[in-house]
C-alpha cells in the first residue's frame, strides 16, 4: 500500500512540476508549495527507507535473541539433567557410606565382644592350670 501510494505521489507530482513549470515564476507561493511538497515526499522516502532498515535490524536482532534463548534453555536442560544425575549418585553414595558405616560399627561391635570373650577364656584357662599345678605340687609332697 505504501509503495503504491508514493507512486501515485511521484505521478502527480511529475505531472504537477510540468504543468507549473511555467507558472512558478509568476506565482511564487504556488513554487513554494510545489517545492514543500517534493521535500516533503523526499523526507517519506527516506523515513520509509529507513523504516525498512530498522524492521530489518529488530527482525535480526529478534532471530538472534530466539535462537540465544533457545541455546540458553537447551543448556538449562543439559544443566538439570546433569544435577539430577548427580544428585542421584550422591543420594547413592551416601547411602552406601551409611551402610559401611553401620557395618564398620558391626564389625568393631563384634571384635569387642570377641576381645571380652577372649580375655574371660584365658582367665579360665589360668585358673584351671593354677588348679592343676596346685594340684600337683600337692600330690608331690
């Protein structure tokens, strides 16, 4: 629509400048308006222009921004999925330090209970070889 109305503008305008060509000199505001007008188009020319380039610079900058964005949450993904596998095998770990630990105190549980037991059979073991060499050394007398 734009384009099309600035060559319906352009149009008029030629056909304008021939036909006032010659009545310019006699009717100065009538030059004045004819001369506005041109500098006027010419100003819609240019805005259009560079409407165009700035719709083209905010598209770019758009499609850059979406595929930046679309970078960015494929990272956020990757992110996540990496925390969540390593937050399952911390939750693993963890749990096996739990059951080493509750085995370790087993283990150390058992070996005291095994060290009592063995200090009370060496202190039968003495008492039955004191009643044997009492024994003895009664017998022998």
């Amino acid at each position: 629509f734009k384009r099309q109305r600035t060559a319906n503008f352009d149009q008029n305008e030629a056909d304008n400048s021939e036909n006032s060509s010659s009545n310019d000199a006699n009717d100065p505001p009538q030059y004045t308006e004819r001369v506005f007008n041109q500098q006027k188009h010419q100003l819609h020319l240019e805005l259009a222009e560079r409407i165009r380039q700035l719709e083209a610079n905010l598209r770019q900058s758009f499609e850059s921004s979406i595929k930046e964005l679309e970078r960015t949450l494929e990272e956020n993904r990757i992110l996540k999925r990496a925390v969540t596998i390593q937050t399952s095998r911390h939750n693993e770990l963890e749990h096996q330090l739990n059951s080493f630990s509750a085995a370790a105190m087993a283990a150390a549980d058992y070996a005291r209970r095994m060290e009592e037991m063995n200090s009370a059979l060496n202190f039968r073991v003495q008492q039955i070889e004191g009643t044997f060499s009492g024994n003895r050394g009664g017998e022998g007398h």
